[in-house]
C-alpha cells in the first residue's frame, strides 16, 4: 500500500511541474520517501524529480508500455516509500492522438486508482473557475478529482472570489499559489532546460517550489487524500524476471549468459540526458555490466567496452564541443566499425551522422543533420524493417519522436522502422551492429530488445 496523488492540470502550461515538483521536495523535506512519476514519455521532468526526492525519476507510458505495466512499473518505482506524486502530462483527458483516453492521465490515474488533484491556472478568471472544475470532475466518474490547487492567483480579492466560487462545486481547494518568478524553470526548443545542464540554478529552483507548495498548499489534506488510495494488487515489475534470457531469443546468439558479463558503455553528461531507469535496469538483468561515459569530456570509451549506447539529449546544443573531441569521434566510430552493437536513438543518431549543423560528428552514417523550424512530435506505431542487433526484422515496438531537427537522408539502404502513423514511411539506420532512430523506445514495454543487445555485445566484436 503506497498513498498517491496524481497531479493533473486542465492544459499544458498551468504549472503541473511546478506544483508536482514542489509537493515531492516539501513532502520529502518532511523526512517521507516519495517515489516521483511522470505519465507520459518525457524526459526532462524526472530529472526534476529525481532532484526533488533523491530517486529515480520514472515514466508511465501507456502508449509504450501498454495499460497493464502501469500499476506494475508504479509498484517497482514506489516500493519502500511512504507517498508516491504522478505528475500528469497535458490536459487531464488528453493522451495519444485519435486513440480515445489512450495514455491520457485521466487513464493511468485509473489505472493506479489514485485521486487526482487539479492544478488550474486561475490567472485570467474568477468564477468561472467553478464551471470548469465541475466539468473536469464530472467528465468521467471514474477519475477520482479530490482537490484542486489554485496557480497564479494575484491577489487576496482574487483569491476569496476563487474560492467563493468553487464552494459550490463541491471540490476542495487544497491550494493556493502567487505567481513567484523564483519558481521558474527556463524553456528552449524541446521544452525546460534539463537539470544536468544547470545543477546548482535547479536546486534553487526546487528549493523554491518547495517552499512555494509548503506556504500555499495544505500538505496535512493532500497527503490525506493520498492516503485514501485504495490497494493496488498485483505483483511489481521486475528487470530481474523479465530479464532473464529464455532459452532462444528469435535472432540473438544462442547459449546461455556470457560468464564474463560484457560491458556496455551508455552516453550520459549534459549533452545525452534522455534516459528510462528501467533500461540500465534491464540491461544489467540480462547479464551486462553497464558503465558511463560523457561524450563532452571523455576522449576515450571505457575500457573493455562491447557494446554501445546513445540516447536522447540535446547534441544541437553542445555541437561545437562534441565535435572538438575528436578522439572519442574516432573512438566510437571504430567500434562501430568493428561491428560490436550500437543502439542510437535521436541525440544519438545525430551524433552517429557525418556531420550535424555542418559540424563533423562521428561519421558511422552517411547522413547529414542539422537543426529544423519544425517541430516532430508523437508517438509512434513502428515495424523492425530489418533484423538488427535489437529487433528481429517484423518485430512491432511502439515509440515516440520528438526532435526538431531532420537528418538526410532520412533512412539507410537498410531502414530501422517502418512507421505506420501520421504517415507511411520507413526511417532511420541498420549497417552492421548499428541501430540508429529518431524513435524513442521504452525497453520495460519490449524487453527482448535489451535481451537481444546484451546477446549480441556478448557474442560480438572486439573490445573497444
């Protein structure tokens, strides 16, 4: 039994991340462990989180994952802690494009049987509040609407005629938040600025948050509420039990683990932030040895590598300086060589390309990348067009894109997926041990993926 809020807003921007935020730090400030989630595929909130509650950061996909890992995924992150906080992605009902609640947060807030508590930006409105927390709360009788917190209120007249209006809604105000610029977290082109690339004006800023939610929120009520959450059965996810390699994974080398487990070196630092927990999990499962390495500082991979890994981030940011180190360019683009698996999704497919914004990058693909205007954004239905170090060629896996950036040509002589939705079209890389995507994955909803990798850097080339 956890106690669990989910934090939902009626649109994006309302200050759900600040207000989720700000709840873990306080709560954890009062010596609870809380477990931090984000519904959703985003990267960049977590490390929020993380930096909230000293834990992991982790997501809950419906889309990727599937509705019935939700509970499971949620009982893993939260085990051992007092009080779990969800923050909700959009719109409290919005979830992936044209598939109903599919994803949406009002669906893993059911999922979890949590109550949800309703942050609205009340900035331009009074009463009129009412009507729309009504609306919110009588939408879907399933979705528990137990409270909600009141953002940006101007003034002590603005506040009382918020909460003379929402007495007749019969939805307790648990909250009430000033607008306080120390809160902020500053945006760019995918969103707000990850921690790693701004530690120490982070910590100020959930420190402030914190304090925010402790001088305008009633805690003793949410944390209440959160109690009130009814048990949650079944058992937790686990990398160990999905992670043991059956006998024969379609296209992996056979015989059991390696006794020497092999090393698989994963891209980290400030440039390749984008990382699920759940896959270092995984990998290590099936029998590797995971280390890191910052391709901004590190001229050399770690030694005895045998496989690789690069994640999202922003390499459009930090081009100059990864271009620089032209040691680990070669460096990766000889174990590339090699043949010694490499799986690259976005940031990581850039950094695998000739050259991006004009910049030489490591030259494993021969493609050019470069910044765009336009933003690719949405989850995706993919099919494994050839086999790869991943996937067997057939293979359905569900992702997500978002980038604003195009590479040309946009897939290989051997593609990586064949998308089914917006459009039909195949993308990204498969050349010897590579795997290189704009897709964004999450293993915990396909773990042979990791099973396959972890196979193949065993059975495969030479050490870095």
């Amino acid at each position: 039994m956890v106690a669990r809020l989910v934090i939902a807003a009626p649109s994006s921007g309302a200050g759900k991340t600040t207000v989720a935020t700000g709840l873990m730090a306080a709560f954890a400030g009062r010596g609870l462990a809380v477990s931090p989630h984000k519904v959703g595929p985003d990267y960049i909130d977590p490390g929020y989180h993380a930096l909230a509650t000293g834990r992991p950061g982790r997501n809950l996909d419906a889309y990727m994952c599937g509705t019935e890992l939700i509970a499971p995924l949620f009982a893993h992150g939260a085990r051992g802690c007092d009080l779990a906080v969800v923050e909700g992605v959009m719109g409290l009902y919005d979830g992936a494009a044209g598939q109903g609640e599919l994803a949406s947060t009002a669906q893993v807030a059911k999922l979890l049987r949590a109550p949800v508590v309703l942050v609205v930006d009340a900035s331009s409105q009074s009463r009129s509040v009412a009507a729309l927390v009504h609306g919110f709360a009588s939408w879907d009788p399933q979705v528990r609407l137990g409270g909600v917190i009141l953002n940006k209120v101007a003034t002590d007249r603005h506040e009382a005629l918020l909460r003379e209006a929402l007495e007749e809604s019969g939805v307790p105000v648990l909250g009430v938040l000033r607008r306080a610029p120390a809160v902020a977290t500053p945006s760019r082109h995918l969103g707000l600025v990850p921690v790693a690339e701004r530690q120490a004006q982070a910590v100020e800023a959930v420190a402030a948050q914190a304090e925010q939610v402790r001088a305008g929120c009633d805690l003793e009520a949410l944390l209440a509420l959160a109690r009130s959450a009814p048990e949650l059965h079944g058992e937790p996810w686990s990398a160990e039990a999905v992670g043991v390699p059956p006998a024969g994974v379609s296209g992996a080398p056979a015989g059991p683990r390696a006794a020497s487990a092999p090393r698989v070196a994963v891209a980290s630092g400030a440039a390749f932030t984008f990382s699920y927990a759940e896959h270092t999990e995984l990998l290590t499962a099936a029998g590797a040895e995971v280390v890191t390495f910052d391709p901004l500082r590190d001229e050399v991979l770690p030694e005895g590598t045998r496989g690789l890994v690069v994640g999202g981030g922003f390499p459009e940011v930090y081009g100059e300086e990864l271009s620089a180190n032209e040691a680990l360019r070669k460096a990766v683009a000889g174990l590339a060589a090699s043949g010694a698996p490499v799986a690259a999704e976005c940031a990581g497919l850039l950094y695998l390309a000739r050259s991006l914004d004009g910049r030489p990058m490591c030259g494993v693909l021969d493609a050019e990348a470069r910044m765009s205007p336009r933003l690719t954004l949405g989850y995706r239905d993919a099919v494994a067009v050839s086999d790869s170090v991943l996937a067997a060629a057939g293979t359905r896996m569900r992702g997500h894109e978002f980038h604003r950036t195009v590479i040309e040509p946009g897939a290989g002589e051997s593609a990586a997926w064949g998308l089914r939705q917006p459009e039909r079209r195949v993308e990204g890389f498969v050349q010897g041990g590579v795997h290189a995507s704009y897709v964004h994955t999450h293993w915990a909803g396909a773990p042979e993926a990791a099973l396959r990798f972890v196979r193949h850097c065993a059975a495969g080339g030479p050490l870095a």
